[in-house]
C-alpha cells in the first residue's frame, strides 16, 4: 500500500473519532444539565403544596384573608364578607383600603361593596 492512499484513510478515521467525542461530551452535558433542572421542579411542587397547605389550613372562609390576620383586623374568620358590604375582607383591608367591620366605610349612603362595582 502507498502512502498517499493510507492518508485519506486515516483522516476519515480521525475525523470520526473527533465526532463521536463530540457527540459524547454533548450528551454527558445534556444529562448534567437536565438532572440540575429536576430538583427545582420538584421545589416548585413542593412549595405549591405548601402554599396550598396554608391557605386551605390557615383560611377557614377561603377569602385569601388569613385566619391570624382576620383577628388582626377584628373580621370573622368564618365569613367572607364581615360587614356584608359586597366586598370580602380581602379586599376591603389589602385592595380598596375600607373598613372590612363598615359596610358603609366614608358615610355617603352607599355600600363599600356598590362603589367598587
């Protein structure tokens, strides 16, 4: 065999262990990458779960007002809506800032809940 044809030969192989080196590292970063992604999904579960937890244990009327709060403010922690004014307790003390025990927070005659509507 001459030397000029072995030449071609062994470039070809070279070039063929260059990819499947390639491909290799490839693949061995990919699995890294994804096995560093699984545990921040199971945290996210985790931390809905969590989330789901207090609020069903720790919201007895389900108004996204938690129960601690709820005798913070003086509301009911067993009713929605404390003064009946169409708008919760929620609403009342984190959004519109009226009166949750008030159904009639500034006196001009018309419920909290009818002006916010």
């Amino acid at each position: 065999m001459n030397e000029e044809t072995t030449k071609p030969k062994n470039k070809l192989i070279y070039i063929i262990i260059i990819v499947v080196v390639f491909l290799l590292i490839v693949t061995v970063l990919a699995v890294k990458y994804f096995q560093k992604t699984k545990p921040q999904i199971t945290n996210q579960n985790t931390i809905q779960r969590q989330i789901k937890y207090i609020t069903q244990e720790a919201d007895a009327d389900k108004d996204m007002l938690l129960d601690d709060e709820e005798q913070q403010y003086g509301t009911n922690p067993n009713k929605k809506d404390t003064d009946n004014d169409g708008l919760s307790d929620f609403d009342e003390v984190k959004l519109s800032n009226t009166d949750p025990l008030n159904p009639d927070t500034d006196q001009d005659g018309i419920l909290d809940g009818d002006e916010f509507k």
